[in-house]
C-alpha cells in the first residue's frame, strides 16, 4: 500500500458534500474539453465533485479543460478515467443513464426530480448518473446496464441539450431533492421597521414642507394629508427609509430657500 504525501492532494472544500453521499457524475467518451470542464463548473454549482470519464476521446487530460471549468478544478483534479462503461460503474449499486430518445427496453424513465428523489431514498448506496457522447449519447447496450433512465421535459421543437447542461439540470433536481437547494440570500429588510414616532415625524416634516410650497388647495389640505399618510404607511418603511426621506426634504427645503 502507498500513501499520498498530503501536498500533492487537492484541497478539500468545507462545503462540498461527502462523495458518498452525492451521485456520482459518468461521461461515456466526452470528445470536446470545453464540454468536460464545463460539466465539472455544473456539479460544483450543486455540490457533486466525483466524476468518472470513460474512454476520454483524444486521451486525458485535455487542452484548456481547466479554463473551461472557472474554478471547478478540484472536481477535475479527483477524476478517474476508465476504459469501459462496465469498469466505471462495477462497485456502484444503482445507475441512471440519461438519454433523449425512447429506447424501446423495458425500463422505469423518470424526470430528474423524481430520479433524484430515487437517488435521495437508496443514501448508504454507491448511486451514479450516466451521460452519453456529445453527438450521439449513450448506445442502447450502455443503456441496458443501467436500472432506469433519466430523460429531460424539454420543447419538441428543439430538444437538443448541451452535456454540461444535462448535467446542470440533474444537480439542481439532486440539490433540491435533498433538502440542500437553500437560497444564498434572502432579500429581508436589513433595517427595522419604522417607529409610529419617527412616522409622525416625518408625516409632520414633509406637510409642513408642501404647505411651504402651497401645495394644498386650501378646501381639500386635511383630505389630501390624510391620502398621503395612508399611502405612506402601505409602503411600510424601514427607520432607513424614514432618514432617506427626511434627508430628501431637508435638501429641497434648502434649495427652495
């Protein structure tokens, strides 16, 4: 047995879910480094980093694969490449191959959501996800070693999907799937809300500034002042929005003096 001097390991990323645990990504013969480097950036977006290349055309590794992946290097830098199909998948339990055309074999096919809901329910199992060649996908015998299919509900009109974004839909649906698609931010008010006190303040503030600049007809002031306060409180301003306002009314007020 050997061991690694820990240098010459890729870097492990606090967040990256343990491989166990997530699918394992499988392309059959990539021929185009855009495209594989493209794939590692789609699982790195969601989490997946164990990748597994069968028979790479034109031999591994490729010219500017790693560009293509924007930093999704250390899903490129643990790949393993295999020469078959059977070799890639012989200590998995369970295999999605996904394929855009009917196959006429007698397997389940499933969207990727409720594939990866599959994939969710069999956690302690070795489970992966097989995606074909650029041109032509995965060969009906390739297909035939894998428990179900995977297909896409993509236009009729055009149903032609990248490898990188096949494999992009299938991580947003595994992410999802399990409980791990938490948004990165949440768009609450960062400032609390404003108090009835700082309200009346500025009710007080911006009337005494309109009647300055005659505003009001004189007959309809209370009704129109009363309009304006509704109006203000539907907004529900934030204590920022309330000094925002404020600090607005004291430049005009100036310049108008």
């Amino acid at each position: 047995m050997t061991t690694q001097d820990p240098q010459d390991q890729a870097p492990t990323k606090l967040t990256e879910v343990p491989p166990r645990i997530a699918p394992v990504v499988i392309l059959v013969e990539p021929q185009l480094a855009e495209n594989i480097g493209m794939t590692a950036r789609a699982m790195a977006n969601f989490g997946l980093s164990e990748l597994r290349l069968v028979n790479p055309k034109n031999g591994w590794p490729k010219k500017g694969v790693r560009e293509a992946a924007s930093g999704a290097t250390h899903v490129l830098d643990r790949a393993t490449i295999h020469a078959s199909v059977a070799e890639a998948i012989g200590d998995l339990h369970y295999v999605l191959a996904t394929t855009a055309r009917e196959r006429g074999q007698m397997k389940r096919v499933l969207a990727p959501e409720d594939a990866m809901g599959e994939v969710v329910a069999r956690q302690g199992q070795r489970v992966a996800v097989m995606f074909g060649r650029e041109r032509v996908g995965l060969t009906n015998e390739e297909v035939s070693l894998a428990d179900a299919i995977i297909t896409f509900p993509v236009s009729p009109d055009f149903p032609s999907l990248n490898l990188a974004q096949a494999v992009l839909l299938v991580g947003y649906a595994w992410r999802q799937a399990s409980g791990r698609a938490v948004l990165p931010f949440s768009g609450e008010l960062l400032a609390p809300p404003a108090t009835r006190e700082a309200l009346m303040s500025l009710f007080g503030s911006l009337e005494a500034a309109l009647d300055g600049a005659r505003f009001y007809p004189p007959e309809k002031r209370d009704i129109i002042a009363r309009n304006m306060r509704d109006m203000l409180h539907r907004m529900g301003l934030t204590e920022q929005d309330v000094r925002t306002f404020r600090g607005a009314l004291r430049a005009l007020t100036r310049k108008g003096s």
